[in-house]
C-alpha cells in the first residue's frame, strides 16, 4: 500500500511574487525563504507544510520573475513535487536545473483537492490520488532534460561536461567552433 | 526547413543549419547578465561546478539595481558578493553605483546587445533586448551560474505566435498601450513557452524605445522572448550605440506560426491593467475615476528619456494632485542626465514629484516608494500582482507614462487626454 501525502491546492496563475515576495529577496537563504513561502496566497502554507507534502495547482504556475528563489522556497520548505496543468517556461527550467521535482498533469490538476492524499510514481510518470482512488498520467521529461535530472541538477550536468575532454564531447548537439552572430571587441 | 526568427538565430548559435519547434539545444552565449538579486544566487552556483575562471570576461553583464543603492544591511551584503566576484573575475561590464541603470535599460543604451545576438539574464524581463532583433529569454541562477562558466545554456526551441502590426498609434496611445492591448486579448498565458515576432508595415511608426516597452512584457503574456523584424530605424539605432559587427535574421516567408494575430494599430487606446495580473485591461476612460494614492514613472519598461518627455509634458505647468506621491525614476544615469539637460527634471520637481537616482526600487516593492494596505497605485511598470509594490492588501494599475503623469495631476485614473492633448506622432523622439 502506498503512502499518500497531503495535497496542497492552488488555482491558476500562481505567480512568483505570491511564492516568494519580494520583499524577502534581500536573502538567498533556504531556509529563510521557506519560511514566508506562499505567503501572500496562504499564510497559513509555511507553517504547516509537512516533508513530503505536495502542491498541485492550475495554469501557469510560477509565471512572472525569474527569481530560483521560488523554486527553491518550496524546495526548502519540504514539499517533493510540484503538479500543475502548466508551468510558466522560466519556473519549470529553474525546478529542474535545481532538483525539484514537477510534473505537468491537467487532469490531475483537475481533480485533486486540497488535503487530498497523493503519491507520484517518478519513473512512470504516474500520480495516484489515494483518497479517490484516481490514477492520473503525467507527461514524461524529454531524454535531454532526463540526463539534467539524472546528473542531479544543471550544476553537476556542466560540472562533468566542463570536465569531458573535448574530442569526448557527450553527444549533446554542442557546436564549439562555429561562428556567432557577433562578437564582443 | 523553413524558420522564424527565433529559430534562425538560436540554429545559428547552436551551429545547426536548421532547427525545429519542440527540439532541445545547447545554444552558445553571446552575454550573460544577472543583477542583485539573482547573481549571488548564481556565484554560489558557479563555485560549485569547479572551474576557476567564467568563460569570457568581456561577455558577462552584472547590475546592481533591484535594491541597490543599498537599501538595508541585507541588500548590501548580496551587491557586496556581486562586487567581490566581479573584481575578482574582472568581469568588465559590471556597472557600479554611479554609472549604473536599471538593467534592461542600460545594456542595450550602453551598445551590449545587438540584432541576432543570443542574450541570457538572470532576469524575466531580459526578453527586453527582443527590441533590437536580438533573442534575449530571462533563466535562472543556475541557468545563469552554468552559462557563466560554460557559455553556453540550454533551450527548447519555441514555436511562434506573429503579430502584424498595420497603421499608426494615434494621440496619447503609445508601445505600453499595444502590449497591455495585446496581454488583454490573449491572457497571460497566451503565449507560454512561445515567441512573439513583431512584424508588419506598421513597425515603421514605433520608436525603438516603444520597441523595448513591446519586448519588455513579452513576458507578461507568458512568452519565452518577444522579437522585432530589424528595420532601418533598428539598424541607425544599432549604429548609434555600436560599432561592432552585428548579423541581421530574418523569419522565411514560409516560416510556420501557431497563429498569426492582425493588429491595427489606429484602434488602440491608452490603457490600464487593473490588479491583479497585467491581462486585466480596460480603456483608462473607462475606469470610473478611481482615486489613487501614488504614481510611480520609471522601470525596465518605461523609463526611458521618451517616457519621462512623455511625463513632463503631461506635468508641464501642473500640480500633482493633492494626497497623491508622484516618483519619478529615471532608468539609467544616461537618461537621467539628459533629463536634466531637457529641463524634465526641473518641470517633475516643480509640479511636485520626487526625483530619484536610477533603481528598480518600488517596482518590484523593494524600496523608494512601498504601498501601505489598501493604498493605490498607478504606475508605468509591467507588473501588477499581489503584494508587487509593497502590502499584499495595496493595488498597483499599469499605464504609460502620459498616462501614468496624467493620473497623478488628476488624484484619479483618467486618460490623458482629459488633462491636455497629445502633441504630434514622434514628438517625443526627438523634442529637446
Ligand atoms: S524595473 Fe522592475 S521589472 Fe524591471 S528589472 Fe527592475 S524589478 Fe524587474
């Protein structure tokens, strides 16, 4: 039997603003931002938000600035994973250059309800929702973002390509030598 | 393979004669740029990966601009850890107090960002540099982090929404109004994960500093970049600011759009976004004279020395309203200076606004100008969400500067039309 964890849910538009308000930005500190995470949607998020907990929201969800403190609010804050009908482009590529979880599902975005007891399958892609006895299918990652994920994160990705001599290149279409739109003197 | 703008130049970047919606690259850098507040995220970062040195000095833009001139002992402590690396990497463009400006402003006025470079900030509001023919998309630290030390940054290549401009703005309608038009009609997610290309007959009227404005909330509409077709306006602009070697792109004419949306541009009239997001736009004569409490004239999208012309000519021989704070801020000390040249300056103070050195500041509620719960205010910024300016329980209104100007003489939401008439088409380009 599976065991479920508590869905958190939000509606569409989830900005960053509400995630981690600006206000706060003056620190880079995990556990700090973790601590006003959601704040200004649902003060009541960061102090009861349980390790393991997960957020299931709507459409566009961490549209507006590109601030990774966002994502790393929630991080910090111990939720495991993200589920929305959509991400906004700069959110979704900074949860998982930092190793947070998330998967886009409308209909699970549809049907979970706050307090909910929720699971997620990492390897299929799949979301049990155990209170109502749903299954839901989340889009996979595509390969190239798989390997991101599998290096643990954009830092390790680059760290070890950084570190492959170049005629071992890994087979990344990476272009070293060709000429660019213009140049800096 | 037929390609859109975007497309061509991120091929050319990832040395790949063609490239199609959906594929992901790795796309070499032409400038990477990070601010106060995402920078010392991304240095952090950068220790990580081991390498000792970025991968090019001369191509890394870092800004203190978001709470600087420091404004608390935090801030100071994060410009502090930009300012240690920046020295220590000899990062040649990082731009100190004094010689700074509010990043989307400053890069492109100092000549970093030219037609069909390839730009990423640290930043949402990069896709400003769209303006100039540029590709240009906000990322994140790490994104940032890795790109400084690899110069390279991945990228799912995006499919694309055109938009044909045809016609003129008329009378007080300005860039701001089209792109919060725009936003209105098709959402703030209306273009996720795509890019907007600008073409059309009607370019030709829009000022290269109406172009940044355009570009700039490109974002707000969930956009991945927002792109103009280079014209002879961007080339002479480009020509102005550079004389480096620059490479134009052009979308194929058989390029495929998702959609393909028809703008007339003599139908827009002066806007504002209502609170909470930056779709919910109305006519300003249609909102009901709403009284406010502030008005805020700067930012990345309107603070350019057009927009405060714009401003000043609204406040020329007039008071700000009673009970209303009116700041101004210029977005770089370039155009703060020829403000002061123009007399702009001179006319804000005496109507009554405060004139501030060049900052993000209120528009993002750092400092220089926070709301209280309930207050109000208009402001010729791009985002107007929960809690943006200051209290969660305050409202921020998106507008033009005439606009924005002419609600501050007003104490309420007016168009600006009801406080003096626009001058000709193009005055502010070029009036002294
Ligand atoms: S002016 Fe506002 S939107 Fe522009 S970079 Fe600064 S905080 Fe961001």
């Amino acid at each position: 039997m599976k065991q479920g964890r508590r869905a958190w849910k939000y509606p569409d538009n989830v900005d960053t603003d509400v995630i981690v308000p600006a206000r706060y930005l003056t620190t880079s500190d995990p556990a700090e931002l973790a601590a006003h995470c959601m704040e200004d949607i649902d003060p009541d998020f960061a102090s009861h938000v349980a390790q393991g907990d997960i957020i299931v929201a709507g459409e566009n969800f961490g549209c507006g600035s590109s601030r990774e403190h966002a994502p790393i609010a929630i991080k910090a804050s111990g939720v495991s994973c993200v589920i929305a009908a959509s991400f906004a482009r700069i959110f979704y590529r900074n949860a998982i250059n930092i190793g947070l979880p998330i998967l886009e599902c409308a209909d699970a975005a549809a049907e979970i309800k706050g307090g909910d007891m929720v699971s997620v399958d990492f390897e299929t892609g799949e979301i049990y929702n155990l209170t109502r006895g749903a299954r839901y299918r989340a889009a996979p990652f595509p390969p190239f973002v798989r390997d991101i994920v599998a290096a643990g994160g954009l830092i390790p990705y680059i760290a070890a390509k950084l570190r492959t001599p170049k005629s071992a290149a890994p087979s990344a279409p990476l272009a070293e030598d060709t000429p660019q739109g213009g140049t800096l003197q | 393979m037929p390609m859109t703008m975007t497309q061509k130049i991120l091929a050319d970047h990832a040395g790949l004669a063609s490239v199609e919606a959906g594929q992901l690259i790795e796309a070499k850098v032409d400038l990477v740029l990070g601010n106060d507040v995402t920078a010392p995220v991304a240095i952090k970062e950068f220790e990580k990966i081991g390498v000792a040195e970025v991968f090019d000095r001369r191509r890394i833009a870092l800004v203190p601009d978001h709470f600087a001139p420091n404004k608390d002992i935090k801030s100071a402590e994060q410009c502090k850890i930009m300012r240690e690396f920046a020295r220590k990497q000899g990062i040649e463009h990082y731009f100190e107090i004094g010689r700074m400006g509010i990043e989307h402003a400053l890069l492109p006025e100092q000549g970093l960002v030219l037609p069909g470079e390839l730009v990423v900030g640290a930043d949402s509001h990069t896709c400003t540099y769209g303006a100039v023919g540029a590709f240009s998309t906000g990322v994140g630290s790490t994104d940032m982090a890795a790109a400084m030390a690899a110069g390279t940054a991945w990228f799912k290549v995006p499919q694309a929404i055109r938009f044909v401009l045809h016609g003129t703005l008329e009378g007080w309608a300005t860039g701001k109004d089209l792109i919060l038009s725009i936003i209105g009609e098709i959402g703030v997610d209306g273009a996720l994960y795509r890019s907007m290309e600008f073409v059309g007959p009607g370019l030709a009227a829009l000022s290269m500093e109406e172009r940044f404005t355009v570009a700039n909330m490109a974002i707000e509409a969930g956009a991945k970049n927002g792109i103009f077709a280079v014209d002879e306006r961007t080339r002479a602009w480009a020509a102005s600011v550079s004389s480096r070697h620059y490479r134009e792109y052009a979308a194929d004419s058989d390029a495929e759009y998702e959609r393909t949306i028809v703008v007339d541009l003599n139908r827009i009239k002066p806007q504002i976004a209502f609170p909470h997001l930056p779709s919910n736009v109305r006519p300003a004569a249609d909102a009901e004279k709403t009284p406010i409490d502030q008005v805020v004239i700067g930012s990345c999208t309107n603070g350019r020395i057009e927009d405060l012309r714009a401003a000043a000519f609204v406040l020329k021989g007039r008071s700000v309203a009673e009970g209303v704070r009116c700041i101004v801020i210029p977005a770089t000390q370039q155009v703060y200076r020829q403000a002061l040249r123009e007399g702009l300056v001179d006319t804000f103070i005496e109507a009554g606004a405060a004139v501030s050195t060049p900052t993000c500041g209120p528009c993002l509620g750092g400092h220089m100008g926070i709301l209280a719960a309930g207050e109000r205010a208009v402001a010729t910024t791009n985002r107007n969400f929960v809690g943006r300016m200051g209290h969660p329980g305050s409202e921020v209104y998106l507008a033009s500067p005439a606009t924005a100007a002419a609600c501050a003489v007003a104490g309420c939401i007016v168009d600006p039309g009801e406080i003096v008439a626009a001058p000709p088409r193009g005055y502010f380009e070029t009036h002294l």
